[in-house]
C-alpha cells in the first residue's frame, strides 16, 4: 500500500456554528430535513441513506450487541468501531502472558484472527410503522383480560415478524407510545477481532481527557464477520468464510475543514429530551449526586490497588473502565444541567407548549410525586449503589442465593483481588448505614450494627471485619447473610407506596405524550428520544468558545509528544510510538464536529457530504453532557478520531498491510 500523505492547511476563519439538534430516524427522512441537510453541504439524497429497495449507506452500518455501532470497509467483511467498544473483548483475551490490552492485538492473517464468543453484529434490514396493528393488539388483550403492557406486546409482535420474515425482530416505541416501529435486521454471530491498538495509544489520556477537548486518542479497533459459505448467518464454525457485505463504506483521505459538512449514522442509545422538569430536578438533586459521590470513591479505592499492582489493573481493568465511563457522564450531565439552566430550560417549555387545564394539572401532578417519592427514592439509590452493585462480593451473594446447583467457587474469586474488595466492602457498609434510614435495614443488619456500638458511635472497621471473610463465601458466612437480609423489592414495595398510583413512570408516559401532540399541533419536526434504533445525524466539522477563547478544532500528532507525562500511567508512550510520532509530521488525530450523538454512537462513521467515512465518533466535550435530556445549542460538540490517523497507526504501529490492501480510499 502507497504510503499515506498529509496535508494540513491553515484556516483563519471562525469556525463557531450553531448545530442542528435531532437524531433523526433513517425510515423517516423528510424532504424538509434532506433540504436542510444540503443546505449544509451534503450531496446525497434521501434514498442514497436508507432504502428497503436498493442497496443504501443503512447496508453498511451495523450495531454491536446494541452497545456500540460499527461500520464495514471491506468486501471481506472488515468491521471499524471504537478500541473502548472493543475493551471488554480485548480484555477477555489479555493475559498476564499476553497482555492485548497493554501490548495491542492485531491479525494480518485471518488465520491469526480470534473469535469472540457471544459477540452478534445486527444489520438493518427494514423499519415498519407498526402503530396501528399494536394499538388493535393492545385493545384485543385488554379484551381478553390479558396483560398489555409493552413486554407482553413486544413478545408477540416480535414473534410474529421473526416467523413471517425469518429476521430478528425489535419492536419500538416512539414517544411514549404515540408511533411504533418494527426493525428487521440479519445477525451475524461469528466474528472474530482482527486489530486493537495498546491503551497508551487507543485511550491516550485516559480517564483523565474522558469528555473533555483537546484530545488525543487514536479510538478504533476492527473485527471481521464471518458467515457460511453462501453468505447466510451461521455460529462459529471453521468452515465459515468471510462474509461479504451488500455496502462497504469508502474511506477518504482528502481531508476537511472548518464547515465541512459531517453525517454520523449509527445506533444512539438513550436520550430523555422529554422529560419533564421535575424529573430532571430528581436527576440534578438526587439521583446523580448520590451515584457521582459513591461511584467516585469506589474508583479511588479500586485505582489504588490498580495502581499498586499490574496483575489487580488486569483483573479490574474492564469494570474500572464500565464505571468511570457512567460515572464521569452522569456527573457531567448534573454539572451541564446546573450551567444551562435546564429545569429553568424545561419550565419554559412547558409553559409554551403545555398550555390548558389538563396539562398544568398533569405537570402538578408529575411534581407532587416526585416529591412525594424522594426519601423512598433516596434510600433505594444508596441501597443499589453500596449493597446491590458496590462490590463484586455483592453480585456473588445474589447469584449463590438464587443458584440451586451452587457455584465454582474457585472460578469466581479467581478474578478477584480480596484486598481492593475489603476495601470496597468497608465503604459500602458503612455508607449504607450512614444514609439508608434505618427502618429499611433488616433485622440481621440491626443485630450486627448493635453488636458494635459503643455509646453514640459505631466501630465500622470491627464491624466489617466481623462480616468479612477471604475465605469463599457460603450461605452460613456473615458476609451472606448480610448482603442478603433485604432486596431491592423491599425498596420497590416502599417506592411503589410512596408515589401512589398512578405512578411516576405512568404519568411521565402521560407528559410525553402531551408534550409530543402539542408541539406537532404547533408544526414543529420532532424526532423521538434516542433508543437504539438507526439514527442519522448531520452538522458540520466546527469548534467553540470555552472561556471567551475559541478552541481548536482538530489535534495534530505533536501535540502528543508535548502532553506525555512520564510515570503517569494514561499519559505515558510507548518508546517506539514515541519514536513514530517525532518522525511523523504533523498527522491530524482528533476533530471536532456540532453533531447530535450520545452512548451508542461510540463507533459511528462520520461521514463527508459524498457518505465516505472521515473518523470515528468517539466521544463528546464536558459541555454536551446536558443533552441527555437539554440540547445546548452550539456547546454539543462530537469528538473523532481522524480516519487517517487511523490508517497510519494501521500501517506503521500495527503493520497490517495485508488489512490495509482490502480497504478502497479515495
């Protein structure tokens, strides 16, 4: 393969813009929305994206386990996404021996490909308005005295497309109810990874640059789908071949700048733009402070003994990541929420739209509940965050008291390190007891902190050791019947009282809905919430003003040389990635664009106004993180890894000629 070249210009242009909000359904692309999105630049036209009768760029874009979204390169079936979409294979795969995740993986030759049990890649096949036939469905359950709630009706829709078509079938439902949508899709189940670069250079940064700008990361791993040799859907088999897509995505190395148009399409996970503002009053002031508190101390005690210790970092790599990933978004999303004002935001809106008796009364209705419910609500949450999930002991007593055959013991502690785990174990129990309100606690709970009182104060620390064991836990050990003396359904009785019926999810469904009727009564285009269904969203390649200053819009590779930071764990290079950069001039590596993306999105091309693939979607700047639930115009931004960083850590880091050659560049 031709070397790949670069060519930076300088612009000297403002390149602030407003975004356009919506993740926008690709079975529902008006001619409004495709005017508006080549107003932008874009060349294409609406059945170029999405079309059941021809092949389209849907063909090409793929959801991972609906986790991550991907997208196809070769003709043999080469899939790109995100290194952190791929973290938890890679992981699977590390050993003390061979460390993937450490050392990178990459596979130049299919036979040295791995596979990746458990893995399915889903491709789009059709979406179907189904509204009318799940609302007669719906009245003909009730009519029979059956359960119609949206799991029962998702059963038996689902079943019936699955039979008719031979498709896997997912039913969904759009603004609470008022549309829903069959998506038909094809999965693949053999697929095996081919390439994952080091963490030092994938997650460059680290933890620290999570959601943040500048950044520096070169975010991307590739797999390959196999399937039977006449290209249908097959388990893992050595017989399989690889598959050969209907679309393969073209790759540019031409560059952008600066309004450049720039199209993500990819399998957003979940939004709540319209939710009301007492639900996000309940986000900002309860519910995340809690599990931003708690989550952030856990991490300081797992990093500590990751830290100390190479082989505990490869045991918790993966739950680390899982949890500083949440936790950093959630405590954002409070922090964003609080600077834009978004319950003012949401207040506004309500007062604009919700108009009428009905309405005021449904939103009056919404704020008493939640007040109503927010001790209920408070203990329930640092139950679940200290007992339920703090521990991975937590998790193993649940599992030993619902498993009737037992469990192999030896195999589930020999992930675990009982040193960050005591660690881990101390904090929850104390944390349960200094703010669970104690008429929740049970009565082994009573007994044991009763047993250690002395006078006004609790000695935690011989409570804890009372409790603890590093032997393996059984059900006559303390530690058992302490994590088991009461469920989350305990909690759920007591919420379910305190709210009344109906409850909060019910008349949160009734505000969606008055909300989505009233704003089309006004003409205005609405796109649903984000639910991991194939989105297109479309902007252009821009940047903002953070402090009154204008911040690039792009990362060069020297900037990495300059921010390594020697013996900092996720700022530390690689010698030979050292050498690499200083001889590389100055490679693009990450940009930003005013796309509308949320968790899902990891992995999602983005593509120029010819639908060619220009980076990766990786992740989003601080400022976005209230658009769960407000969108901030012109502060969302969409931060990538350049495609041609990518290609060159491909050919001169990982090697992968023979990859490369598969892949078509323009």
């Amino acid at each position: 393969m031709k070397k790949i070249l670069f060519a930076i210009a300088t612009i000297l242009v403002s390149v602030n813009s407003s975004a356009d909000e919506g993740m926008w359904m690709v079975n529902s692309i008006s001619r409004a929305l495709v005017q508006n999105m080549q107003n932008e630049g874009c060349k294409l036209e609406a059945n170029d994206i999405y079309d059941v009768s021809k092949v389209a760029l849907s063909d090409a874009i793929v959801s991972l386990d609906f986790g991550c979204t991907g997208s196809m390169i070769s003709e043999k079936g080469l899939l790109i996404t995100n290194h952190h979409c791929a973290y938890a294979d890679v992981h699977a795969l590390s050993t003390p021996e061979h460390n993937y995740l450490e050392d990178g993986f990459s596979a130049d030759f299919m036979d040295q490909e791995v596979y990746i049990p458990g893995k399915s890649a889903y491709f789009l096949q059709k979406v179907i308005d189904v509204t009318e036939e799940v609302n007669k469905v719906i009245e003909e359950e009730k009519a029979a005295g059956k359960p119609a709630g949206m799991r029962r009706i998702s059963y038996l829709m689902e079943k019936k497309y699955n039979t008719q078509t031979g498709l896997e079938a997912s039913l969904s439902s759009m603004w609470a109810g008022e549309k829903y949508y069959m998506a038909l899709y094809k999965v693949y189940t053999d697929i095996r990874l081919v390439a994952a670069p080091p963490v030092s250079i994938a997650a460059f940064g680290g933890d620290v640059d999570n959601w943040e700008w500048p950044q520096h990361k070169c975010d991307f791993a590739l797999y390959r789908i196999y399937a039977a040799p006449d290209g249908s859907p097959a388990p893992h088999s050595d017989a399989n071949v690889p598959w050969h897509p209907e679309k393969v995505l073209t790759i540019s190395t031409k560059g952008y700048q600066p309004g450049s148009f720039a199209m993500i399409m990819g399998y957003p996970g979940r939004t709540d733009r319209y939710s009301s503002s007492a639900k996000v009053n309940y986000n900002q002031n309860l519910y995340y402070p809690i599990l931003t508190e708690v989550r952030g101390e856990q991490m300081k005690i797992m990093m500590k003994w990751m830290n100390a210790d190479p082989a505990v970092r490869l045991k918790y790599a993966d739950r680390y990541f899982s949890l500083s990933n949440v936790q950093e978004c959630q405590e954002g999303e409070m922090q964003c929420c609080r600077r834009f004002k978004a319950i003012k935001a949401k207040k506004t809106e309500e007062r604009r739209y919700l108009k009428g008796r009905d309405n005021k009364q449904l939103i009056n209705t919404l704020g008493c509940k939640y007040k109503a419910a927010a001790n209920a609500q408070r203990n329930s949450v640092w139950f679940r965050e200290t007992l339920v999930r703090g521990t991975r002991l937590s998790i193993l007593a649940s599992r030993l008291k619902n498993n009737a055959k037992g469990l192999d013991l030896e195999k589930e502690y020999a992930d675990l390190d009982m040193r960050l785990e005591r660690e881990l174990f101390d904090y929850n129990v104390k944390c349960f007891y200094e703010h669970v309100d104690s008429t929740c606690w049970g009565k082994y709970q009573r007994d044991v902190r009763e047993q250690f009182r002395k006078g006004d104060a609790i000695d935690y620390d011989a409570l804890c050791a009372f409790l603890w064991t590093d032997d393996y836990m059984t059900k006559d050990s303390n530690i058992y019947r302490f994590l088991n003396d009461i469920s989350v359904r305990d909690f759920n009785t007591a919420l379910d009282l305190a709210q009344g019926t109906p409850d909060i999810s019910t008349v949160g469904k009734d505000y969606t809905r008055a909300m989505y009727e009233a704003k089309e009564a006004a003409g205005v285009l609405q796109y649903p919430d984000a639910n991991s269904t194939m989105r297109l969203t479309y902007g252009t390649v821009s940047t903002f003003r953070r402090d009154g200053v204008e911040v690039p819009w792009q990362t060069l590779s020297p900037e990495i040389l300059a921010k390594e930071i020697p013996g900092d764990y996720d700022f530390t290079l690689k010698d030979g990635w050292r050498s690499m950069l200083k001889e590389s001039g100055a490679i693009p590596v990450n940009f930003l664009t005013d796309n509308d993306i949320t968790g899902g999105n990891s992995g999602s091309p983005v593509l120029n106004a010819d639908g060619e693939i220009i980076g990766l979607a990786f992740d989003g700047n601080k400022e976005s993180l209230a658009s769960n639930v407000y969108w901030t115009d012109g502060w969302c931004k969409t931060v990538a890894v350049d495609i041609r960083f990518v290609l060159w850590t491909m050919q001169n880091w990982l090697k992968m000629e023979n990859v490369l050659k598969e892949i078509t560049l323009n």
